[in-house]
C-alpha cells in the first residue's frame, strides 16, 4: 500500500535550509555557510513534520509510489523557513498614532512616557477593551504576520499592569495558541511600566507577591500556558535590583528570561542576563563591551530591533560588534503600538542596511537564532527531517530577494505552510 503525505514542495530553485547538523543556533562563521539547496524537493508528513528534502530527482525517485493531499510545483521559486518574530507586544486596544506626530516633531520615547502617554495611554485603553475585542484586534494582527511569512512569534502581556488585566492578555494569547495556526511563544510582561502611585520596588512586590503565583497556579489548572517572563529594565522604569528580583522569581517557577535591557540607558542589563542564565536580552542599544562578552559567553541571545531603533531615531545595536565577540544575534520586529511593523522580510532589510549585517546572517538571525532565543531552535528555524514543516514559498528565482524587495513581500509571497498545511496562498489579481 502506497504511504500517504500531507505535502510536496517540488522543483524549487532553491531550498534555504538553513543548517543540516541540527545546530540551535548560528555564530557569524556559520552563518557565513548558510545551507541551501538548488534544483530540490521537500516532503511534509501527516504529523505535519518534514519528512524529506534533497535533489528533485532524488526525492521523486523515493517518493514515486507515495500519495499527497498537495502537491505545488515550485519551479522557479524558492522554499525558505517560516520566519520566527523573537519580539512582539502585539494584544492591546488604544493605537498611538497621535504620539508618531509628536516623535517627528522631536519629542523623545520617555518625554511621551512621562506625560502620561506611551505605555500608560495603551494600559488605559486595554484595561477598558473586553477580552473579545483584544482577541479580534490581536488575531487580525496574527494574520498580517503570518501572511509576511511568520509562523511563530513570540506575544507579551504587559500593557495591563494590573494582575486582572494581565491575566486577560494572558488568556488571550493562550486562545490564539489552542485556536489559530500559527505557533506563539508567550510571556509575562507585568513588569513593562511601574503602575501609577507606586515605586519601581513596591510594582516588583506586587508581582512576585501576587502575579507569579496566580500565574502558576493558572498553569497548574491547565487555564493558560507561559514561556517566558519579561522584564522593561530601564531608568525611570524597573532598576537593575528590581529587574533580577522579578527575574529570579519567574525564574523559580519555570519562566524562561526574555527580558528587555540597555535600550535607552546602559543599565549592565546584558551582564546580569548572562549572569541569571537568561534565554535573551531584547533592544540593546547602549550595550556595554562588558555585557557583549558576557552575553557570548553565557551562550544568551542578543535579540535585536531595527525597527525600535529606526522609529525613535535611536543609536543602531552593535550587530557587527556582537557577532565578531561570538554572540547569538537574533531578530524581532518588536510589534507594538510605539513600533508599528508586522513585517520580518522588512525587519531583516533594515538589519542589513542600518545594522550592516549581511543577507546571510539577517535570515539567520530571523530563524535559527530567533527560534533558539524562544527555546524552540529543536522544532523550528530550519528545514531539518524532523522539525515542524513551517515554509513559505517566494516567487524568485533567488532567495535573497525576500530581503533586498523592501516592502515587496506582500506580492512575493505567494504561500505559507504550517505543518504541512497551506495557511495563505497570495491569490493573483486577474486582469479582465
């Protein structure tokens, strides 16, 4: 009896692998051998994992008596990973459109903050959302993700403060987990902003006190399921004492640490990550050479925002700098009200351009790294027999093209897969 398959993917141009000896990530030396394939195939199982990938021929050969629910020709295109965002704030109500304005005509990210916008005009307008509305918005935007090709994005809370509301971004993010296609990774954040009325110490009691435990009590009773704890260390925010006690805290109860750190001032955040075992450190700007070192040693991703940096006019991440030290650089679109892409294709060119990083180590740093920054470097980041058969399927006959067409993607793409099932297919206009 002839095996049955959920996918074939057939005479691509070219294949992007991205690595073939099951690495969890990519240094500057390996990403400079990114692997890809010419003239090849890949097969997808009903376990929606990738079962093969070789030479055209060869495949066809090994799978001539096999049966496929679909089949797509790829002639003249090319296969690449699905694309792992490290770093969103994408479940909110209250958009900050008024507050771009008020950036170009030169205020700064903490003047908007300490007049009661940024953060705190989201919190209020969330607070007030219901949690089907958050639901509706944030799917949309899953959407607008998954159709610029990524299939697993990591999702905070944060703009809630409160326990109750937090707990509502929470569950929400847990219903997009149970209910839609593309894969999350999600993470506490109710250490973003210090809520009104109270010190930066007395918001770190509140959460090691009360939210971690209610968060782990929810996770017993299987109501929702977090990855990761999230911590704004930053001045005038959460200091670098407050920063580790929350950290230690979500750290105990099995969070992984994905925290943000030396975005606007050096706060010797990347040391103390490195020095707690932290997964990432997000934004990192105004690094240190110390915290560069540190985080290359401690094996800690850099998970860098070119986009953060663009929009606010910030000084660009040392890319060139961390990866010449041995550092794991990543990338994330940071998604939020204050940085409004959706876009890793976009994300990756503004790495290459501002953050001089090349189209190599860009699409490294958007798979491979980016998947072991959220600890799923084992199921996601490359085109392996054996991980999660998320691709998508570009209408070039080179790969680079994804990055090098800014803003092209929208008409590049021309379909996502997610476990060997076709989620998006970029249906052409027919001119009459």
């Amino acid at each position: 009896m002839a095996s049955k398959f959920r996918l074939l993917l057939e005479n691509a141009e070219q294949i992007v692998v991205v690595c073939t000896k099951e690495e969890q990530y990519l240094l500057e030396d390996g990403m400079q051998h990114l692997a890809v394939l010419e003239k090849s195939s890949l097969v997808i199982g009903n376990d929606g994992c990738i079962k093969a990938v070789g030479p055209a021929e060869t495949i066809r050969n090994h799978f001539s008596n096999a049966s496929f629910e679909n089949i797509i020709d790829c002639s003249g295109k090319c296969i690449l990973p699905g694309f792992v965002d490290a770093h969103t704030h994408p479940v909110w109500a209250g958009d900050r459109v008024h507050e771009f304005a008020m950036k170009l005509a030169g205020a700064t990210y903490m003047d908007i903050h300490q007049a009661g916008g940024g953060i705190n005009y989201t919190v209020e307008h969330t607070t007030a959302a219901s949690e089907e509305e958050l639901f509706c918005s944030f799917k949309h935007r899953l959407e607008r993700m998954l159709r610029a090709g990524t299939t697993l994005v990591e999702c905070k809370s944060g703009y809630g403060l409160k326990l109750e509301t937090e707990l509502k971004m929470l569950r929400v993010i847990e219903r997009a987990h149970r209910e839609l296609d593309i894969a999350v990774s999600s993470t506490y954040c109710g250490a973003h902003s210090v809520p009104k009325g109270k010190s930066a110490q007395e918001a770190a009691d509140d959460i090691i006190n009360n939210h971690l435990p209610a968060l782990k009590q929810m996770s017993l009773n299987g109501e929702i399921h977090v990855d990761n704890i999230d911590v704004f260390c930053e001045k005038g925010v959460f200091d670098l004492e407050s920063t580790g006690r929350i950290l230690q805290a979500g750290k105990a109860i099995g969070l992984n640490l994905n925290f943000h750190g030396d975005e606007l001032n050096p706060m010797n955040s990347a040391e103390m990550g490195a020095e707690l075992g932290a997964h990432a450190v997000s934004h990192l700007e105004e690094v240190s050479d110390k915290g560069i070192a540190a985080l290359a040693k401690a094996k800690c991703s850099a998970v860098l925002l070119p986009t953060t940096a663009y929009i606010l006019r910030l000084k660009q991440p040392r890319a060139r700098d961390m990866l010449k030290a041995g550092v794991i650089v990543s990338l994330g679109s940071d998604f939020n009200p204050n940085a409004y892409c959706f876009s890793m294709p976009m994300v990756m060119h503004l790495a290459c351009v501002n953050m001089k990083m090349s189209l190599k180590e860009a699409l490294a740093a958007a798979t491979i790294n980016a998947a072991y920054a959220l600890g799923r470097a084992h199921t996601h980041g490359s085109l392996e027999v054996g991980k999660q058969g998320d691709v998508i399927v570009i209408n070039a006959s080179r790969w680079e093209h994804v990055i090098y067409q800014f803003g092209g993607h929208q008409e590049l793409i021309e379909c996502v897969v997610i476990k060997g099932k076709i989620v998006y297919k970029n249906e052409k206009i027919l001119h009459l």
